[in-house]
C-alpha cells in the first residue's frame, strides 16, 4: 500500500473516486475551505527547511568569537533543540559553511516541528523580538520574490473553477498569490486578510485568511503589518488574547461554522489553531465528513483538534474519526489529483450537456470514460515531474481557452481560463453552456480518450508556450496537432494569428460550429505520401448526423484521419 509520501497522483484519484468518493463529491461542489501549513511550501527557498538552512548559516556567518558572542550563544542554544546526540554535536564544525554540515538535514528535520521556539530565539543585545526573522534572515530579500510550486498552482486553478473559495493559512509567505501571478491572474483572485478591515476592500475569487501575518504586506506597506508576523512561540500563545487579532479570530470562527475543513500540511501543534476547533457544531458522521487531513498518521495536534470539534462523541468514535479525517496523501498528488479531478468532471459535465439524439445517457458516459482516460495519462505522465505537471496543465488548458474562445493563438505563457468559473452545482445550472460549445469540445475529448484506451491512438501535449501549439497531439499512424474553435471565424482568427497555415499537413480543427467550405482535399482521399494534410471537423454536423456513439465515433476518426 503507498503511503502519504510515495502515492501517486494516479493513485490519490483512485482514492478520490474511491473510499473518498463523498469528501470529492462535496469538494466539487464547493463545500471545503483550506487550511494551509508550512508544510505546503517545504521544498521552496521560504519553507521552512529553507529558513532554518539559512538562519543557521546567517547566525553562524555573524559569530565573532566562540565563547561570548551573542550570535554563537544563540545558535547554540538552536541546535540544543534539535535533539543532537554529543558525539553528533562534536563532530559540527562552525567554520565551514553550514551547508558542508554531515548533520544538516537532520539538524533541519528535528527542529521543523520546533520552528516557533527557534524563531524566538533572543540575541543579547538587539531590542526587537523580531531580530532573527527580520535582520539574520534578511527578511525582505528572502520573501519578496517567490516561485510558486506544484500545489500552489493546483490550487491557484481550483480557485479559479470556484471549488475554493476560503483558505486560511498559518503561512505568511507569498507562495500563494505568487502562483496567481504565475498563471496569468495577478493581483485580482485573492482577497487577503491579516486584519479584519483588509476584507473591506474589492471582492476576489477566494478569500485568503493569513491569520499569522503576511510577508507581502510586512515588506510593502511597513510596520502595521510587520507587527502581525506570528512566529514566535510567545506570539502564538498569545495569539487568541490579542487585540490585533480579534477581527481575524471573528472571520475564522465564522468559516469553521459554515464550511467543512481540508487541513494540508498542517500538524495544528500550535495552540491558538487547536482553539479555533472548538465545537462549531459539527457531527463526526456528517456528510461529507466536516474535517479532513491530509496525513500518513494524525499527529496529537489534530487528534485535539479532532477531540474538540466532536464534544461528547469523540471518545467512544475515535477510531472511526480518526480513519474518516486522515487522507493519506501529501500536498503536491493530493492537490495535483484534485486539479485533475475537478477539470475532468467539468468536462464530462459539459459531455452531458449534449444534445444530439444519437447520445443517451449510456453513450455519454462511455464519453466520460474517454475523458477519465486522458485524466488518468495526463496524472501518469506528470508523475515525473509535478511541477512541470502543474504548469503544462494551466499552459495547455490556457491556450485551448484562447484559441477556443478568441481565435488567438500569441506565444509565451497563457493566461489560465478555468472551464467554468463556478463550482459544479452552479456549473450545472448555468444556461449560458448550451451557446458555449465547450459541449462538442467535451465530446471530441472523449471520442479521443475511448481512442486512447482502446490503444489507437497516443495523445502528447506540445509546448504550451509555442504559438503553434495546439491543445494536444495525436498520434496514430501520422501525427496530426488539433486545434479546438468556437465557430468558423475563429478558425480564420487562428490562421491570421499564425497557429498554422493552411498548407500544413499536420492540423486538424475541431470546430464547435459548422464549418465552410475552403480549399482541401477530402481527408477521406487516399493520401498519396501518408502525411494527413490539414482538416476542418465540424462537430455540429457530425453530431447531427450521428446514430449513435459508434456512429459518432468512426465519423470522428474518419474526420481526423491519423
């Protein structure tokens, strides 16, 4: 059995579709906020291997003496608390760079877990509390410019499909709205609050509740906001007796009653955190269940969060609580998956939107089992690299929408278009979808997934960056890059916009519309040197026409001509 750290993103769908069929139901339709750690931003400069890499190498850089030197006797006291055995500590030696440390990693790994009481540290001699954090760290360089990684772009995206709407974070990096910035939507999406009046401002797509401060604001907008960074032990402790604080503990308790709980990469060690779970009126048995984590095994500060959501049920139920609440997978597959999982229901949602009398609902789930198929590739294929996973998702899906919707086709990174701005309930709802034709999108996606599982073809994905990319590639005895448009006028878009030229052999359109007549051969024509030249596939005729779904489909790949 894989475990939270070695599940695939395959395998977390398989989980989603499975003994957390009902958590991804709910989650679908909006009905889970976030609630983010320090955790989800590990392997970035600013999580907190990274700080506490580079507190101990600033600390050590600044140590003038080994014996009286303020900055040698707090970083002494530090790596007391990592635990070291004294053959261990011997062995470190503070005139080589950190970095060269034999015990580095698991110095950083015994004090991750500590990292509110390291940060406390006080250095004989400078007034502000905030020294080690501020002045060692070099606290503006090192969180002013960020990378968002994997899963804060799976979440960026699922902020957009408006199945996130609340997140809370006990992180005051600026990961988040860097992944915002990263998919073409800076500046607009997130509402954030440190303070309660920050919520007075524009609305955004999602509210984003930084309740121990945020560096952004720290760094550009100066002391008001310095003053909310919540790291130290102290601070944390005190957190729910300070009146800086009273807004913002007003807004989370208010989320905690109204919305069920995904908790990623955060242990709730912190007091103030296990507080806020005090019963909210939630029953342990409701559905969806109201609290999840996503966790290999619940730590102690989740079970008290758990023990205090649940007043009077938690103890004779606890087994089952705890076996409910913990999903075990780790940020990057679980929200990876999550992002696959919500645009693959989008898309067979838009499948059944159909219309033809040839599809019933049999056929239009066998259509769902196409789109589940390229899913399922797409998961597979990003297992390598998640990062590239997460931006070649939001490249592809942005291009697709451009030229889809605007006949366009510019190079360079596109702008993330979600398939549909609201959550599937609304999605499903919405009157607009019949004049879209993101319809008879869907339906040529799973007419190229059933493709793909019957192993005929093979679907890659160029660079989404390339002007002339399309939205995918199939390969079948030729390769042909497919591109989707609206109507026929975005096919002329795309040409004048240089996607392709009407004498590549390569491109296949799909149109949502019919399509008029331009100058080609028949691609059902003998091709005299085995290379498909361009076709234009009108959807709207062919589902016309069609009977069936197998009528359907060998008028597709009959169109297509790999």
């Amino acid at each position: 059995m894989p475990t939270a750290s070695t599940i695939t993103i395959l395998e977390t769908i398989q989980l989603l579709e499975g003994k957390f069929s009902g958590f991804a139901d709910g989650f679908s339709k909006g009905m889970y906020a976030l609630w983010l750690g320090s955790a989800i931003s590990r392997e970035r400069v600013v999580g907190l291997d990274g700080v506490l890499s580079k507190l101990l190498e600033q600390l050590r850089q600044r140590v003038t003496n080994y014996s009286t030197c303020p900055h040698y006797k707090a970083l002494v006291h530090i790596i007391g608390h990592a635990g070291l055995t004294p053959e261990q500590r011997a062995e470190l030696n503070f005139t080589e760079e950190a970095t060269k440390w034999s015990h580095l990693k698991l110095i950083v790994d015994n004090l991750w877990d500590k990292y509110s009481r390291v940060l406390g540290t006080e250095v004989e001699g400078q007034e502000k509390l905030d020294y080690l954090l501020w002045e060692v760290l070099d606290f503006k360089n090192t969180f002013s410019s960020q990378e968002a990684d994997a899963e804060h772009l799976a979440i960026g995206m699922l902020v957009l499909e408006g199945v996130v709407n609340e997140l809370a974070t006990s992180n005051w990096d600026a990961l988040l709205e860097a992944a915002m910035d990263q998919l073409g939507q800076a500046g607009s999406y997130y509402t954030v609050a440190v303070k309660g009046n920050d919520l007075k401002g524009p609305v955004g797509m999602a509210k984003l509740y930084k309740f121990h401060g945020c560096a952004r604001r720290a760094i550009e907008e100066g002391e008001d906001y310095r003053s909310l960074i919540v790291v130290r032990e102290a601070a944390i402790n005190q957190w729910n007796q300070n009146p800086a604080f009273d807004q913002m503990r007003v807004q989370l308790d208010a989320l905690l009653r109204r919305a069920h709980t995904l908790m990623v990469g955060m242990s709730a060690q912190d007091p103030n955190i296990q507080a806020l779970f005090g019963n909210k009126g939630w029953k342990w048995n409701d559905v969806p269940t109201p609290i999840v984590f996503a966790a290999e095994e619940l730590g102690e500060g989740q079970k008290i969060v758990l023990e205090g959501a649940y007043p009077g049920d938690y103890e004779g139920n606890r087994v089952e609580i705890w076996d409910q609440a913990r999903l075990p997978a780790f940020s990057k597959p679980l929200f990876l998956a999550l992002a696959l999982f919500i645009v693959a229901r989008k898309v067979e949602l838009l499948a059944r939107k159909l219309t033809s009398g040839g599809f019933n609902d049999l056929a239009k789930a066998e259509l769902g089992e196409g789109i589940r198929t390229l899913r399922d590739m797409a998961a597979a294929f990003g297992e390598a690299d998640r990062f590239e996973l997460a931006k070649t998702m939001a490249g592809t899906i942005g291009r697709l929408a451009e030229q889809f919707f605007g006949g366009k086709s510019d190079p360079g990174v596109r702008p993330y278009v979600p398939i549909h701005s609201r959550a599937e309930n609304l999605m499903e709802v919405d009157p607009l979808l019949a004049h879209t034709g993101q319809a008879h999108v869907a339906a040529a996606l799973g007419a190229i997934g059933l493709e793909v599982k019957d192993a005929k073809w093979v679907v890659k994905v160029d660079d989404p960056t390339a002007a002339t990319s399309g939205a995918l590639r199939i390969v079948g005895a030729a390769s042909a890059r497919v591109f989707f448009a609206s109507s026929d006028d975005r096919i002329n878009g795309l040409m004048q916009a240089g996607a392709f030229d009407p004498k590549d052999k390569d491109v296949v359109v799909v149109c949502s519309g019919s399509v008029a007549e331009r100058t080609q051969r028949s691609p059902r024509a003998a091709m005299r040197d085995g290379i498909p030249e361009h076709r234009y596939i009108g959807m709207a005729d062919i589902l016309k026409d069609s009977a069936s779904l197998a009528d359907f489909r060998q008028r597709f790949v009959g169109e297509v001509g790999v």
